[in-house]
C-alpha cells in the first residue's frame, strides 16, 4: 500500500478508494451494526483487537458473517482487509482478557491469536478457513528483546493464518530493531498522527523506504489545529467539504492509510463523498493541489501548527 508518488491521492487508476480503514473502538454493543454499515457504506478494510476493555471482536466478526451470506457475493471473505491485534498484559482489563495474564508470553500469545481466529472465522461452523490479512503487537513490549520475542512467535502463523505482521504505538528505534532481527518483516505500523510525536517524520520516511504502511489514528482528535489551517481552510473554501474531510485528504496524500471509527451513516457518505469530491477537483486544478499539499506538508514538516 506504500507508494512513491508525488501526490498519493492522484495517483491510482480509476477503481481508486479513499485510504480509509474502519476503526472499531470504543463501539460496545453497536459494534456489530456499525461494522455492517461500514462496509455497506464503501469501507473494505477493519480494524479490530483481541482487547474486550476497547473493542468487541467477537461482533466484528459476527457483522462480517452476516455480511458474507447477505450480499450474495458483493462482500466476501477476499475482498475484505481484515487486521486484528496482540495486546499486552498492561492495554487490557485483568478481569475480562483472551488469555491469562500470568501464563508465558508464547501461551499468552497463541492463545490471543487463537481467540481471533475463532472471533473472526468467515464460516459459521468451522474455523478450519480463518485468517487474518494483518496481526499487529498492540504495542511493544517492556523490552526490545520482548518485543522481538513476540515478533517471532508471530512469524509462525505466516502465511496461512496470519498474512502480514505489524506494530502499534511504536518508535523508529524499536521499529527498526524488529526489521533487524526478524524474517517477516513489518508490513503495517498504526501510530497516533499528531504533533507530539512530530508527526513520525522520520518513521514514515522509515516506513517508505521498506514498503511498510503507515496508518494514523487521532487524525482529526489530536490535531485541532491542523484542522484550522490554511491548506485546509483552502481546500474547504474551493472544494465545499468540511474540515474534517480536507484534513482527511491532505494526510492520504502523505501516502498514510487513515483510521476512520465514524459512528455515523452520514459522515460514512460525506467522508467517501468528500474524498472523491476534492479528489476530482485536484485532478482539474494540478496547480492549485500541489501548491496546497506542498504548504501542508511544510507545515507538518516544521511542526509549527
């Protein structure tokens, strides 16, 4: 999914989407309609974890079930990117976990992945046809030594279960240690998008040179004043979308896959709408576009926003 292009947005042929993926924290009980909807609304990837404390994977996949039987061939097991994650002891509620917290981390670890197998199985009745097209460490682990320890445990369900691996809420050092020392390389990093962290310049720039992807979350939460902006403001006042969805567009430029966890059928429409819709615009004003994507990455780039 990582590409070279000077502007990513422009860059694809005509079955183009919006880099959007549908993020599933935090939607207790409705998790299983809003996924639903999701995918009836245009969305082709889903994040989930096997962490009851935020996400209920077990609905994910119960949404998803439903959905391969009721399109009757639109919705499929294979044209859906599907990522779930290892959490560690520390991200869940010690009182509601897939494993026990005191078992081995390799225990810990299979029983994890086991457990979204089984939330996650497109058949009813058997998981003998599960996988996962991505499985990220939540975050990394008390120690590089650790984390790489898990990393390795994970290479084992590759490629039949598990398809690509990737981490969370990491830095480029221990980003760059996993690459090091491991097999399967990282194919995903998923990382808060926002100005404490200088917006990962140099873990991105990491993550492009080996064809990682790089997924935000807190796009539009952390960044309220990127949200003001005035490559955003521009886009707005040309274009007639809101701010939140020009602020969408100029990070997908950026070549990042955006975590969208909308709870709403209308900004479901708007925001696949709205994409397309500067999209086109930018196809018809090059200059304009470049001039645009040119000031909001310098202003990223210097992180003075």
């Amino acid at each position: 999914m990582a590409s070279s292009a000077s502007s990513r947005l422009l860059a694809e042929g005509e079955d183009w989407d919006p880099a959007f993926i549908y993020g599933t924290a935090w939607k207790k009980e409705r998790t299983r309609e809003l996924v639903k909807l999701a995918v009836e609304k245009g969305f082709r990837s889903v994040d989930t974890a096997a962490q009851p404390k935020h996400y209920q994977e077990a609905l994910v996949g119960e949404a998803l079930r439903e959905l391969y039987q009721d399109q009757h061939g639109k919705v499929s097991r294979g044209n859906i990117y599907l990522q779930t994650k290892y959490t560690t002891p520390a991200g869940q509620d010690l009182n509601n976990m897939p494993y026990d917290a005191s078992a081995p981390l390799e225990t810990q670890i299979r029983t994890s992945v086991a457990s979204s197998l089984r939330n996650l199985r497109p058949l009813e009745d058997t998981e003998d046809s599960s996988y996962v097209d991505c499985l990220l460490l939540h975050s990394p682990l008390p120690t590089t030594e650790q984390t790489i320890e898990a990393w390795k445990i994970l290479e084992s369900y590759i490629p039949d279960k598990i398809r690509t691996l990737g981490i969370s809420n990491v830095t480029l050092p221990i980003l760059k240690a996993i690459y090091e020392n491991s097999t399967i390389k990282p194919s995903v990093v998923q990382n808060r998008f926002y100005p404490q962290t200088r917006y990962d310049i140099s873990l991105r720039a990491f993550c492009n040179q080996h064809d990682i992807s790089y997924q935000s979350f807190w796009t539009l939460t952390g960044n309220p004043r990127l949200l003001k902006s005035d490559p955003v403001t521009r886009l707005v006042n040309a274009v007639g979308v809101s701010r939140s969805i020009a602020l969408y567009a100029l990070v997908m430029d950026q070549g990042i896959i955006v975590l969208n966890g909308t709870t709403s059928v209308e900004h479901m429409d708007e925001d696949f709408d709205g994409i397309r819709k500067i999209r086109e615009w930018a196809l018809g004003h090059a200059k304009e576009w470049q001039e645009v994507v040119g000031v909001f990455k310098s202003s990223v780039q210097s992180t003075g926003l």
